[in-house]
C-alpha cells in the first residue's frame, strides 16, 4: 500500500519532469519564446501559490511545487548555458 507521503512525493517527482519536459519542448519549437517570458510566468506562477485564500489540497499544492521548481531549474540552466556560450 502506497503512504500519502509516498504519493505525493510521486506526484512532485512526475509534475516536476512533467513540466521540465514541456519547457524543453517549448524551447526547441517556439522561436520567440524568452527567459523574459518564463520569468514572467514564473511571477504569475508565484502569485497563484500566494493567492490560495480558499485553500488548495494537499496534492494540488505539491503540484504547484513541482511546476514552480521546473520554471526555476529551467531559467537558472538556461541563463547558465548563455553564460558559457558568451564566455
């Protein structure tokens, strides 16, 4: 039998690569696509976490963890690979 402790760390692990994927994805197919628009996001992002005056579940929020987590690994790598290709 899977622990609630269990399942949502399945839920951050699969939300977080999940999303990670889809920045990928994003990266290599949207053109226009900027570090300023995911920070942008990124910002609506934290927002939305801060905005949860009706309270979300336990799962929801582990959701929005691993979202959150992905947009920041995802511009942190991406600014560090400018950093090594203007270097």
């Amino acid at each position: 039998m899977i622990s609630s402790k269990d399942n949502l760390e399945n839920t951050y692990k699969t939300c977080y690569e999940d999303e990670l994927r889809l920045l990928e994805r994003r990266q290599k197919r949207d053109k226009n696509l900027t570090l300023e628009i995911l920070e942008n996001t990124l910002q609506c992002l934290y927002a939305a976490d801060g905005n949860n005056w009706d309270g979300r579940g336990a799962l929801q929020q582990t959701a929005m963890d691993a979202q959150i987590a992905a947009y920041e690994t995802f511009i942190t790598n991406w600014k560090s690979a400018l950093t090594k290709t203007q270097n």
